[in-house]
C-alpha cells in the first residue's frame, strides 16, 4: 500500500535525483543565473556606511556616511557559467549636463578554479579554490573604475526564508575611496560580501573589519558595516549611460583582455594604490575612455596605449618615485 509518506519520500528522491545531471555536468541553475542578472537595470542607489564598535581603545568611531546617486548596470558578457556586470554611474555635471562616470564591475564564474584575491598593498594574486569549496559556488571579482581588480570572493546562491541571496567567504581588500584619502591608521579591510535580492532591486551589504599594523601586528581598529541599496528607478538620463557604452566598450572590452593576460601571465598582478583613483593606472585608463566617447582620439590609438601601461612596470612604480 502507497501511504502519503512513501508519496513525499518518491516526490523528494526524484527532485533530489532530477538535480543530479545539471550539477555534476557542472552547470549552473537557471535560479543562479536568473539572480545574477537580475542586478543589471536602472537604480536610484544609497550608500550608507558606518563605523560601528571600536576594538582599539583610543580609537573614536566616524560619523556614519551617506550618499547616493544613479547608477545603470549592464550585462557585457554571459557565457553560460560567467556573467559580467558594468556599472556606470550618472551625475549632473557643471553645465547641468549627465556626465558618466564607469563604476566598478562585477565577474560571476560558475565552480570557478582560482580567483583574484587582495594579498597585500598594491597586490592581487591568483588563488586556487578547493575542489569541495567550489561546488556548487560562484566567484564574484570585482574590479576598480579601469578594470584593474579590486577584490574577490567565492560563495554559493542560496533561497532560503524567502531571500535570493549570496554571500562571500572572509576576503580582504584595499581601502575604499572614501577612507583612503583620509589617510586613516587603518591600511586594508577584511571583509564579507553579501548580495540579496529585494522586492524594488537589490542590496549589496558588506562587514567590514578595517585593519592595520600596531607594534608590528596586525590589529583591528573598528567594524564596519555598508549597506548599498539600488532601487529600480529610471528618471534620469538612463540614456547618456548607454551612449557612453556604446562608443567605449571596444576599448575597454581591449583593457579587460589586456589585464587578464597580465594577471594570467604573473599569476597575479602588482599595481600601485592612490587614494583617489584607487590605482595609479585610473587616470589614464579612464581618460582615454573619455577620450574616445568626446572623439578625441580613435579606439586603436587608445588601446594601443592602455595595452603598453598594463604590459608595463609604470602600473607598480611606488607614488614617491613617480
């Protein structure tokens, strides 16, 4: 006799069973995939950022910080197992006009074998994931405003209590812009990063622990914890952001390839930090973009010398000696 029991115990093998070929063919769910790119659109977006509890004790936590502004984000790539997201921020500039300004980016690899990671001031290496870390798991690297990387993490989607979610493991990081230029006590974060879909968008939440050297060790000065919102809004100049990839993302899908090769070649990379471009090499990756979008300069000229500073020993050359 079938009883109800047998039937739910049937119905959860099958599932059970019906997943098995997608995950051991090592392909992704469509659930996955759908949550990924759900963040591409147009957002109004907030940034709140605040220190919380100090663990030095001469150290006074900062006023929280708030800001906020538009940001377009776009799906450059999907390969099934890797999808690449641009985000471009749009402001009014002096003239009342929208200026873009490209923001950071964020790569999604599917059971990824190694993934660029933060080792120290000015550098990023290639790190191998381990076999059971990497199942079912996606990378997230997120690269600087001229695709030089920033930082990397490996986590799994997960569907729980309600909330399309992803988190990263314990990853450490460079300063941010907005600590960098106060030239704090604190030289590097380590962090965890979370992704979670929300009813009008999405929010990108960090735990930050600012760190930094005290008697030769390594010493947590303060939490932190940021929460960036991006609500779905598109009453602003959502096509000035378009224009602006349209006629620059050649060149910088020409910069993505050169600083892969570069990374793939050293197993890493060096590039010297600046406060406020993050690395040395911002200005002039980002000032040839702009170049190109005022047609300035033609797109083979501008690779050629993106391409050439990448390749070269100028990127890890210390400010001082500059």
């Amino acid at each position: 006799m079938t009883t109800r029991r047998t039937c739910l115990a049937l119905t959860a093998a099958f599932a059970v069973t019906y997943a098995l070929p997608a995950a051991a063919a090592g392909k992704p769910s469509a659930e996955d995939r759908a949550s990924i790119l759900a963040m591409a659109g147009d957002y109004k977006v907030r940034f709140d950022m605040r220190e919380t509890v100090p663990f030095v004790g001469d150290y006074k936590p900062l006023e929280p910080k708030r800001s906020g502004g538009y940001e377009s984000v776009r799906g450059i790539e999907d390969r099934g197992d890797f999808i690449s997201l641009q985000h471009m921020l749009v402001v009014d500039g002096e003239d009342k006009k929208p200026v873009v300004v490209k923001h950071w980016r964020q790569d999604w690899t599917f059971q990824p074998a190694k993934v660029v990671v933060y080792e120290s001031a000015g550098r990023w290496v290639l790190k191998a994931v381990p076999a059971a870390q990497r199942k079912g798991a996606w990378s997230q690297t997120v690269w600087q405003t001229d695709d030089s990387p920033r930082y990397g993490g490996v986590g799994k989607w997960v569907y729980d209590h309600g909330v399309a979610r992803w988190q990263s493991d314990e990853t450490l990081r460079p300063l941010a812009r907005r600590d960098a230029v106060r030239h704090p006590i604190y030289t590097w974060y380590v962090g965890v990063n979370r992704h979670a879909l929300t009813p009008t968008g999405w929010v990108h939440e960090q735990d930050n622990a600012k760190v930094g050297e005290r008697d030769g060790k390594p010493v947590t000065y303060v939490h932190e914890v940021v929460v960036n919102t991006y609500d779905r809004f598109n009453g602003y100049p959502v096509a000035a952001a378009d224009d602006y990839w349209a006629k620059t993302k050649g060149y910088w899908a020409d910069v993505r390839t050169a600083w892969d090769a570069a990374i793939a070649r050293d197993g890493g990379v060096r590039v010297t930090e600046e406060a406020q471009a993050g690395s040395v090499t911002g200005p002039k990756l980002m000032g040839l973009a702009d170049e190109i979008a005022e047609g300035k300069i033609e797109v083979a000229k501008a690779t050629a010398e993106a391409k050439a500073l990448i390749a070269g020993a100028e990127k890890a050359r210390p400010l001082a000696s500059r």
